[in-house]
C-alpha cells in the first residue's frame, strides 16, 4: 500500500466516487479487503466492524469501508468482494509472499517480521477472479461478498516450507511494531453454499510458485 494518504484515499475512494457519479456502466465491481475483520469477532459480510486506533494501516481500511458504503449509497448497480490476501506469480511485488520466497531462492534467507503464530487467510489470484465470475452470473447475490480461502495459514507453517523446499534461514523478529494484528477466519458460506467454492490451499501451491521463482529470477 502507497504510505501516501492522499493517493490512498484518491485509489480507494476519489476515484471510485467520481466514477459512480459520471460512468457509464452496466455493473461495477469494487475490490475491497477482508482487512477490514481485523481484529473483530466475526468476519459476516454484515457484521459490525470497528476501527483498531493502534493500526498504523487504518486509512485503509477506513477507506475501504467508505467505499464500501458509496458504493450502497449510490443506488448504481455495483458487487463489492472482500477478497483476503491474494497470491499468485508476481515476482517482484512487495507483498509477504512474493517477498519472502524472493528472499529465500536469492539470499537463502528470510527474516520474517511477525510472530510464529501469526495467521491470516489467502487466496489465489485465479480463485478471486473465477469466483467474481461466477457471482456476477448469479441472479440475487449479496452486495458484498466475502472471497477467501476460510481458513488461516500460520507464517511457521509457510516458514516451514521455504526451509525444507530451499534450505534457507528465517529470522524471526517479533514484536516488530507491536500492533496486534489478529485476522478471524473468514466466513465464506455464501460461495461455498452458493457456488460450491472449494479454494486452493497456499501451502500445497507454494511448492510450484518456489519452482517459478527459481526458473525465473
């Protein structure tokens, strides 16, 4: 994310609203975030949620939100999807995955700025993109959408597999910036019930995007 807050709040909220206002469109999907269940009880699409004031990210997630809601409030014809931490072949992204299996293959070290037990849920770019598809073919589908995995994967557990895929170290440093991040595991019924969802699981996936990496780099 763009440590700007202006260019945080002109992507996630400026734009959009201009586009509401002024596009011509038959359908509008905005891409939200399951980062907005952080550190909440329930991860429901119409659950409460509340803003954490320790969370050093909170304009995003309060941008998101009021995206969230112009998109409601504008009576336009829009599909909201919170998808949860999206992976996939990018090699030079800066996001957790990417970054520390980019270090594994080129440094043979990974130091990992979260605890052992640290989890949260992820995704596959082509599970996000296959089920958008599929919902927007579905008659009568809630505005916002939950895409995710529904279960948290612990960095001890990805750690795991760059040391026996790779050899490499992994530095652990806890207590980075001792913000509590804490991620329930997404609720995902409405795709699973509706659509038959069954996603693809990281950990099996990783072994092939090791390869990747490796042929690549």
């Amino acid at each position: 994310m763009s440590e700007n807050p202006f260019n945080v709040l002109t992507a996630n909220v400026l734009l959009l609203s201009s586009l509401l206002q002024k596009a011509k469109f038959d359908k509008l999907v905005y891409i939200s975030s399951t980062r907005v269940y952080m550190n909440q009880e329930l991860s429901v699409e119409n659950s409460d949620l509340t803003i954490c004031e320790n969370d050093t990210r909170r304009l995003f997630n309060l941008t998101k939100l009021t995206a969230e809601e112009l998109c409601l409030k504008s009576k336009r014809n829009c599909l909201v999807i919170r998808p949860s931490n999206v992976y996939g072949l990018a090699l030079n992204s800066p996001l957790f995955l990417p970054s520390i299996i980019r270090d594994a293959v080129n440094k043979k070290e990974v130091t990992m700025f979260v605890s052992k037990n640290y989890s949260k849920d992820y995704i596959a770019v082509t599970d996000v993109v296959d089920v958008t598809l599929k919902i927007l073919n579905k008659n009568g589908h809630p505005n916002i959408v939950n895409i995710a995995s529904g279960e948290n994967i612990k960095a001890s557990e990805i750690a795991k597999i760059l040391i026996d895929k790779l050899d490499c170290k992994v530095n652990w440093v806890e207590n980075y910036n001792d913000v509590k991040e804490v991620f329930p595991e997404t609720n995902i019924d409405f795709i699973t019930d509706e659509i038959k969802f069954k996603a693809r699981k990281v950990l099996l996936d990783m072994n092939k995007m090791i390869e990747d990496y490796k042929s690549k780099l």
